[in-house]
C-alpha cells in the first residue's frame, strides 16, 4: 500500500462517520472540493461506491459500511499504539555512555545514580572510567566528565560539583624520617608519589598557586600508578608524599593516618563539570541526568 492509499483511507472515513463533507473537510483541515476529489479517486481505484451523495446528506454504501467495519479497527489500532510510542517519549529511557574520571564516577556520578535509575527503569547507564582525556564524539559518547577547566570551549559544560582543592599527604612514620616541605620547590628532596595519565602515558605534574603565583613541580619516587586510589594506599603504607583531591584524604587526616602539608599552596580550582557537545539533541533520559547532576551551590 502507498502513503496516498492510506491517506485516501483515512478520508473515507472521516466523511463516512462525520456523514458530512463540510464537518470531515474541517475535522482534517482540508477544503471540501479536495476531499470530494480524494474519495471519487479512491472509488475509481477500488471500481467500487462508497458514499451516497445527496444535497442534505451522505451515508456509505453497504460497500462502504463494509470498508468502515475494516478501517476503524485498524486505525483504533494504529492511534494506540502512536500514543504509546509518544509515551515512550516523554518516559525518560534509553542508554547513557559517559567518560569520567574514577573519583567522578564515585563522589558525584554514582549517588545520583543511585537516587534516580530505582524510580525510571527504562534507563541504562554505562560508565567507562578514564584518567585521560578522550575524545567523546569519537568515542561515540553521550558525555564526558573533568574538571572545568579542562573542559573544551565548543563543549557545553555544566558544574555538578563544588570548587575542588588538592592535598599533599604523607603517612605520620613518612615525616618521622623527612622533615615537611613549607613551599612546593622543597617535593624535590621528597620521595613523591606519581600518577600516570592513561591515554597520555605522562605523568601528572603536581599544581600549586599562592597569591596568584602559580607553580608546577615535576615529582620523584620510586612508585607510579595510573589509578588513584593506589596512590592513596601506598601513601597510607608510608611510601611517600601523595597528592589527592582533598576529600579523598579528609578523613585519613583528621583520624591521624595522614598528615597534610602545603595547604596554603593548594587553592579551590572548578570542580566537575558534564560537558557534551552543543550540537547534541537531548533525549529525555539524558536531560533527567543533566538536572539530576546540576550543582546549584
């Protein structure tokens, strides 16, 4: 069947149940002289009568009142099931891909996941977690998670976590053999402990500001970890400095496991940002995220 069978169809009946050319003209939006053109065209392709025609009135044929008996049913079916296909619309569903950073993925991502995916089972997430940066158009992405001021200037960036600061740390029996460091230059006659980038193999230069002086220090160790959790451990295990998100170390600091030092030299940076692509239609699975994620302060 072609599209003007369906729509001829749909005509037919319209006058057939209006029995009327004006109210069916007007119900479809159409002139009268049009649709009295669509059903003689549609009673010539079929060789068949549909409508008695007189000046006060129209009613189907019995060839007519047959094709109605066939048509409605079908119809009723086809606006069902439109009206479920515009409820899954409007229902949040579908897949999420996002990149994020580990630390990300659990202090931001997760308990807003959790709160969300119970109430709207339509929705699958999948995460895959990075520490270096990766092209997300390419990589066939919904979104990516960093920091915000990594984040790419074509990209539409939306804060989902508060200011950020670093912290250097060490293990109380590390600093029984070394004495601290009062300013970032001093790491050099520390054993340091490095984190390495994934995609990038580069190991991350540690970043420091005070009164607007802004440093970056190369650090030594004998330990490299691409993951930042290791760092942390063998921070714990007094193998040397580590620098972490603060809110990694909070508690080891103010239990005694750890020992901060440098805090005047770490400054709050932007904190996690979603960023997508401008260009990106929303779907409403990803639009709930986005809000479920804003960071409103």
């Amino acid at each position: 069947m072609e599209r003007a069978d369906l729509t001829d169809l749909a005509a037919f009946l319209a006058v057939a149940e209006a029995r009327s050319f004006t109210r069916a003209a007007a119900r479809l939006g159409t002139s009268q002289s049009a649709l009295s053109h669509t059903i003689r065209r549609l009673e010539t392709r079929l060789g068949l009568r549909l409508l008695t025609r007189t000046t006060r009135s129209v009613a189907p044929t019995d060839a007519g009142e047959r094709l109605m008996e066939t048509l409605r049913p079908a119809f009723d079916d086809i606006d069902t099931r439109l009206a479920a296909l515009t409820a899954l619309r409007e229902r949040p569903a579908g897949t999420i891909r996002i990149n994020t950073p580990e630390h990300a993925a659990e202090t931001v991502l997760w308990p807003a996941l959790a709160r969300i995916l119970p109430d709207y089972p339509d929705i699958k997430v999948e995460l895959t977690i990075e520490h270096g940066f990766t092209d997300i158009v390419a990589g066939r992405y919904d979104a990516g998670v960093r920091l915000g001021e990594q984040v790419a200037r074509d990209m539409i960036a939306v804060p989902i976590g508060p200011p950020m600061r670093m912290a250097v740390v060490g293990s109380p029996a590390y600093f029984q053999r070394r004495r601290k460091p009062k300013q970032p230059q001093d790491l050099e006659a520390h054993t340091c402990i490095n984190l390495r980038f994934t995609t990038s193999g580069g190991l991350y230069a540690w970043e420091f500001e005070k009164d607007r002086r802004e440093l970056k220090v190369r650090v030594e160790g004998q330990l490299a970890f691409n993951n930042s959790r290791m760092c942390l451990k063998a921070a714990l295990d007094g193998f040397g400095l580590a620098f972490l998100p603060e809110d990694r170390v909070t508690v080891h600091v103010r239990e005694g496991r750890l020992v901060r030092v440098l805090a005047d030299w770490c400054a709050p940076f932007p904190g996690f940002h979603l960023y997508y692509p401008s260009r990106r239609q929303q779907s409403p699975a990803f639009s709930l995220l986005v809000e479920e994620l804003r960071y409103r302060g």
